[in-house]
C-alpha cells in the first residue's frame, strides 16, 4: 500500500504531474501541433506557478489553518508524536538509521511541551520500507539527545490512519482520550481528523510552519524557487490526503474494513 500511494503521489503532485503533461504535449505535437504545444506550454507555466513563493504561500494558509499551541490545557493527558521521514544509513552516526529532519522538528517540540509540562509522551511511526521502526528511532533521540522520556510506542504504523488507530488502541489500553498532538503545521488538519476519528479529544499541537512571515530576502525571496515548489507539492498531497479520507468515510462498512485492513 505504501509504494502505490508513493507511486500515486509521484504523478499526481507537482512536478511529476506537470512533467507528465509536458511529455504528453510532446507526444501528441507529432500529430497535432497545436494541441501538443498547447499542453507543452500549459505544464511549463504551471510548473513555473508552483515555484513561485506567492503561490506556495497562498496554497499553504488553506491547509496551516491550526494556530500555534498557546497554552496547554489542564485536562490533556498525554503528548502523542508522528513520525515522519528517515535519514536511511546515516554515515556520520555510524551508518544507522536516524531520524530525518521533518520527525526530528517534531520532536524538538515535543520535547519542549514536555518541559512545560512532563506528560507522558508516545511516538508513533513503524518501517513501511524496512529497518527499525521509527518509533524507537524517535525514542531514542527524545532520551538520549533531549533527556525526554517515552512511555508508548506504536511501532506497526505505515501511514496517518493507521498512526492514529493504532496509537488509540494503545491510549485507550492506558485509559487516555485527552491528547497534545504534535505534527508539522501542514499537516495538522488531517492528522487531528484522523485521530479524532478514533474518539480520541485532540488539541492540535502544530510546529514548522510554513506559512508568510518567516522569509528573509525581500524580492529576491519572490523569485521561482525548489522550496517553493517543494511546498506546493506538499500542500497537493496534503489536499488528496484529506479528499482521500473523506471518500473513505462516506464507503460501506465492510469496503472500509477492506481498505484499513493493514
């Protein structure tokens, strides 16, 4: 499941779905002209869009619609953490696995709420491609470069969904429902739907984002740009994600067990 939806996202989201589009104007102008460069010209054009910071901005607001975490109230019960990518064989930590940079900004939060208040903390993230599960990957960083404890791990986990089914069982095993949920801000939206979902009461913990206001540079910073178009890109899977979950939702019962059967 996990190598077809990244074999599904490499074509749907920028720039595989406006490289595809190129390809196949180039195709077609053999035939017909003007409809081939047509397509040509529209994939270029949107390509050039998706790198622009302007769009990239805007694309975001829609999705980082969860403010910042201002104050964490008094009934949560337990700090819950997402993983994220990997950095595979790093060679500077002895050519092991390690956490990658987005699961390693999540911690950092983490562990910074849980010196504002030392809830216990679980880490959710399994191996969808092999190696150690994230999830000790994630505790092993919080305890030994944050001094942070971890209670749970949910080591099984290959996607959002099942972070948040297989985290519930766990905290509903502990008599947890009052959660702090840590994620990047573009995520959050579908993170705390899910969890949710699962009967679990969220307050939305979101860090690193991405929206205006942090950007040095002045017009410079407005030119075409890989991180602007790595933000698009984002925010395309983000909203296919969340379209995703809500056809699921409206399935029959017995289709959705197929689906979430992991």
């Amino acid at each position: 499941m996990v190598v077809w939806h990244g074999v599904v996202n490499a074509f749907v989201t920028p720039p595989g779905a406006f490289l595809i589009l190129m390809a196949a104007g180039l195709l077609l102008a053999a035939r017909r002209p003007a409809g081939g460069w047509t397509l040509v010209v529209t994939g270029w054009a949107l390509l050039a869009a998706a790198s622009l910071p302007v769009v990239a901005d805007g694309l975001a607001r829609r999705i980082e619609n969860v403010p910042a975490l201002r104050q964490i109230p008094e009934s949560a019960q337990a700090i819950v953490v997402l993983a994220a990518g990997r950095y595979r064989r790093a060679p500077e930590y002895g050519d092991r696995d390690t956490v990658g940079a987005d699961t390693l900004v999540r911690l950092r939060y983490a562990a910074y709420l849980y010196r504002r208040r030392p809830l216990p903390i679980l880490v959710s993230g399994g191996a969808p491609f092999g190696g150690p599960p994230a999830a000790r990957l994630m505790r092993h960083v919080l305890v030994h470069a944050f001094h942070v404890p971890v209670r749970f791990l949910e080591e099984r986990s290959k996607t959002t969904a099942q972070n948040a089914r297989f985290s519930a069982r766990i905290l509903r095993r502990a008599h947890i429902r009052r959660i702090l949920l840590v994620t990047q801000a573009w995520h959050m939206r579908r993170a705390a739907a899910l969890f949710r979902a699962h009967g679990l009461i969220v307050t939305p913990a979101p860090t690193d984002f991405t929206v205006p206001g942090r950007r040095d540079g002045g017009v410079l910073a407005e030119l075409p740009s890989a991180h602007a178009l790595a933000v698009t890109a984002l925010v395309t899977h983000e909203e296919i994600g969340w379209l995703w979950m809500r056809t699921r939702a409206a399935l029959p019962a017995w289709l959705s067990r197929i689906i979430n059967n992991p």
